[in-house]
C-alpha cells in the first residue's frame, strides 16, 4: 500500500502556537498539550521539516464565515461566554463537556479558521493535501455546542466548498464518537456523503449513528453510519471499513475527500471501548490517502479530532497522519527522538513511547471471503451495507 501512489503534490498543515488557546481547562479530557506534542514529534522526526509538508499560519475565521453553517444565536452566545465567564446552558456552553473559558469565541473562531485554510489550499490547488490537527470539532451542532466542539469547522470548511462550485464532497470520520453534526448539517444534502465509522451509540457518546440512519428525504444514501461493538480491535475495524468505505466513496466520486482522525479508538483511550492500536490507526490514514488519489485527484483535507490518551497515543498517530499527507510515511519501527522524550518529560511529566508503533501488523480478513452473522460485528456491517449500498446502485451481498 505503501508505494502503491506516486505522491508527489504540495501538502500543507496549517498550524500556529496560539491554536492551543482552545483550552476548556486543566481538568478536561480535551488538553491541547496534545497538539503541542503531535507538533514537537512530528517536527523533530522531519516530518514538517523535510519539505514536502509545509507549514502555513492559520487565520481566524470571521463571523459571515462562521454563520454559513451556525445560528447567530448561537455565536453571539459564545461571543458572550467569552467575555463574561458565565455560562449560556441554552446552546450547551458551561456544561461538565464544554464549559466556558475566557476568549472562547476567539479560540474557536481560530480552529475555523485553520481549517478554512486547508479547504482552500485544497480548492484552489496550492495544495494536493492539508490537514488542521486541531480542528475535526465534529460535534456542534447548528444551534448548539456539543461534545467539546463550539464551532463545526468541518461543516463550515465544506460549506465553503460548496460554495465555491464543488458538486460533490465525501467526508469519512474515523473517531470513536459518531460524527453527528456534521451528518446533521447536511442530512438533507445529497451533495454531501458522510460516513461515520464508531462505537455503537448503545453505549458512547452520542448516543446515535445507527445503519438506518442513512439521509434526508432526496438525500437518502448521503448518511451512512456503522456501529462498532465495544472491544473491536485492528482486524475488525479495518474489516468494517474496507466492507463500507472505498466501494461508497468510489460510486459517489466525490470533488474532495474530508477526513476526520479522532484518534480515541486506541485501546489507551480512556473514554472509549475499541481496541485498535497506533499501528491500525496509521493503516486507516493510508487507506485514505490512497482513496483521495484514486477518486479525488489526490485532493484531501484531514482533520484531527478526539483522542485523549496525550501521551501514550495522540502525538504519535497524528504524526503518522501528517506523514501521510506529507506522501512520506514514517517507519512504524522508527524510534520517537530522545529529544522529544525529553520535551514530554519536562512539559507533562511523563515516559513517552519510544517507537512509533505498538507492536502490532495490522490485518483484517476481507469481506469477500464471507459474512459471519454470528459475530456482532458483521451483522453491524451487513446491515450498513444493505441499507445504503443499494442507494448507490451497490450489491449490499458483495462475497
């Protein structure tokens, strides 16, 4: 898979210092050292200096931009919120998930605006790939913040995209949490494929994105969701998603690929219940990759999202996603740099990993070869399939 694509195109990671600003505080799950040190690694690694992946500021979204896709209640809320420390619980601000931090609307009109930047340099082809780690805030909703999540830079980035002509954009969200504001700003949107690979809602976190969950009425096959069991691991999921994934993409042939990389689906993740390790994360940024060159022109916008072991995950998955936008993925065997160790010991305290892999080959046994309905898991893929697939004009059986 590795050097199955020539990539030889420009890519970009929009990133500035003050990114980190998006802080709910030092007792929340959502620390931004963890960008910090996805940034430290994947710099001391050359992975931001070797040329191909270069690194450009990010920009603060306006309020017109932010609008495209939120309620101005919503925004003058936070707008408020901001500035007054108190809370605004009718649009979700000041909850145990998002509570109200000083500047917010700033620190969050910053992640926009971030992910903006990516969207256009994707569009307009100064860059074949970019990626804002910091952004993928999935969770907000038009009228509401939700889930650690105030402004949804996804939705307004592929707003944006549409707006400037695109007919059509597939976005693929990876993180543990269903991806629910996203699928819901576009639900009635058959321009706008999303495809949502979690844990069940049965027992996450938001509770929703189930296979009959599939779209709008004259949007029906543009939401596709697959609910994983809790304790599904590597082979699993790379099952689940080869069986679902690049068959709709491909039949969709979108402009633009959209990726979201929550990386709380490791096993280390302390909110979550899958079971997947640093190396079948890294396995899923390549597939990827390789889908954007094959239906999109290699035109891709990756975002980070959850993930909330700091140490012991984040930093090394989400440098692997950068290698891989960069068209260079890094060694699973490379060793982390003694000087980034040494940067984690004396920023947070901490033994960081000293590979950039868990040990693990990621394999997966294709759904070709045969569907189990005795297994949790592929009576959940089954069911994803047989309801969308035909929508697509796709065998939902496929073995």
């Amino acid at each position: 898979m590795e050097g199955a694509t020539d990539c030889t195109g420009p890519s970009a990671v929009v990133f500035d210092p003050t990114l980190t600003d998006y802080d709910f505080g030092p007792h929340h799950p959502m620390a931004p050292v963890r960008v910090d040190l996805t940034m430290q690694l994947a710099h001391e690694l050359g992975v931001t200096t070797g040329g191909r992946l270069r690194v450009v500021p990010a920009p603060v979204a306006t309020t017109d931009q932010i609008a495209t896709v939120h309620d101005a209640a919503l925004i003058e809320a936070v707008q408020r919120a901001g500035h007054t420390g108190a809370a605004e619980l009718q649009v979700g601000l000041g909850s145990d998930d998002n509570p109200v931090f000083l500047g917010m609307h700033e620190a969050a009109a910053h992640v926009v605006g971030a992910s903006l930047e990516a969207f256009r340099l994707v569009w307009t082809g100064e860059a074949l790939h970019a990626a804002n780690v910091t952004g993928g805030l999935h969770h907000a909703m038009r009228d509401r913040a939700s889930g650690f999540c105030v402004y949804n830079d996804l939705a307004v980035g592929i707003r944006w995209l549409l707006d400037q002509g695109a007919e059509r954009v597939a976005y693929v969200d990876v993180d543990v949490h269903h991806g629910d504001g996203v699928e819901a700003l576009f639900w009635d949107d058959p321009r706008v494929l999303t495809i949502s690979l979690h844990e069940t809602g049965q027992f996450l976190f938001p509770g929703t994105g189930f296979s009959g969950d599939v779209g709008g009425e004259g949007a029906e096959g543009s939401a596709v969701n697959v609910a994983l069991p809790p304790g599904t691991s590597d082979a699993g999921w790379l099952r689940a998603f080869h069986a679902v994934v690049p068959e709709l993409v491909r039949a969709f042939d979108p402009d633009v690929l959209v990726t979201q990389h929550g990386c709380d689906s490791h096993a280390d993740d302390p909110l979550a219940h899958l079971m997947l390790s640093v190396d079948g994360q890294r396995a899923a940024y390549l597939a990827l990759h390789e889908l954007a060159h094959e239906v999109a022109g290699g035109r891709w916008v990756a975002t980070g999202g959850g993930g909330y072991a700091l140490v012991e995950v984040v930093p090394r998955a989400w440098t692997h996603l950068l290698g891989a936008v960069a068209g260079t993925p890094v060694d699973p065997e490379t060793p982390t740099p003694e000087g980034w160790r040494e940067y984690v010991r004396e920023r947070v305290r901490a033994e960081a990993p000293r590979l950039m892999t868990d040990g693990r080959t990621p394999a997966y046994r294709d759904w070709r070869e045969g569907y189990d309905p005795g297994t949790w898991l592929d009576r959940e893929v089954q069911a994803t399939r047989t309801a969308v697939f035909p929508l697509h004009g796709l065998d939902p059986s496929g073995y």
